[in-house]
C-alpha cells in the first residue's frame, strides 16, 4: 500500500510501513539541520520518496478545494501531498482537516496519525460542546447554538 505523508507525518516522529511518498513542497517546509530533517532522513533512510504530482492532479486538487471551500486553508504543500495521492491512488496521511475534506471529495482514502495509529480504521465527528449536538462536517461555531465543537470518534 503506498502512502503519502504531509508534513504532520513527516513530524509525528511515527514509523510507517509501505512504499512511501512526499512531495517537493512538503520538503520544503521541514527546515534543515533540526529535529523534523532528522526524521525526514530517516524516512528518506527507509525508502520515501520525493515526487512531484503532474500539473493536472494539482489543478484537479485547486478545483476541488475551491468548491469545497478548502481552498484557503491549504498550503501548497498540502496542495501537492493531495495532488500527488491523487495521481499515486495513495493513501494520504494527514491530520489536517481541510486537507481530509478535499481528499473526500476526490475519493482519495485518507488516514489520520496521531494518537490511535495508522492500523486502525476510524472515522472522526464533531460535538457542540454546548448543546451536545453531533455533526459530519466541521464548523468554526455550531451551526444551531453558536458554540464550540470538539471532534470525537466514531467506532
Ligand atoms: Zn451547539
């Protein structure tokens, strides 16, 4: 099973197993020298690969992104980890929301990094913390009462 790592991946410090990608942008965005490079290399030590997604899936993803409302949150890095799970029918490891909400929409498979590992499929909601109610999607503020949400799991 091939996987793409996003940055967050990259930092998690985590050992993955399977062919593993990143990207040019995400390479980018991990500063030489410190402890992130480090775990870089060891990943880099292991096998990862850097490559750059073609023109099309990164348009594809900006297309996506737009309609979905993504689009400002995204970093080019983040553009490209998308792009390229894309093109690869990869896996895409991220923790980040915007990023799992446009790879839904394209149908890429995602999966999350921390705490509960990689092996175990789960999927995430959200709470109100206020009135308790649950939702699909992430909202900055409840959509019925204007409070806080928190994301939880779902078995
Ligand atoms: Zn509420």
């Amino acid at each position: 099973m091939p996987y793409v790592l996003d940055t967050s991946a990259i930092l998690s410090g985590r050992i993955f197993t399977g062919k593993l990608y990143t990207t040019p942008e995400v390479a980018k965005e991990i500063k030489p020298g410190g402890h992130s490079w480090r775990l870089m290399e060891f990943l880099m030590s292991r096998g990862m690969e850097i490559v750059e997604p073609s023109k099309k899936a990164v348009d594809t993803v900006k297309k996506t992104a737009i309609k979905t409302g993504d689009i400002a949150s995204l970093s080019p890095a983040d553009i490209e980890a998308l792009a390229l799970a894309y093109e690869l029918n990869a896996t895409l490891l991220t923790d980040d929301y915007s990023m799992q909400n446009v790879a839904k929409e394209l149908n890429i498979r995602y999966e999350s990094i921390i705490e509960e590992g990689i092996k175990e499929k789960f999927y995430w909601i959200f709470r109100c913390k206020s009135c308790g109610k649950f939702f699909k999607e992430f909202y900055e503020i409840c959509p019925v009462c204007g409070g806080k949400l928190k994301r939880v799991r779902k078995d």
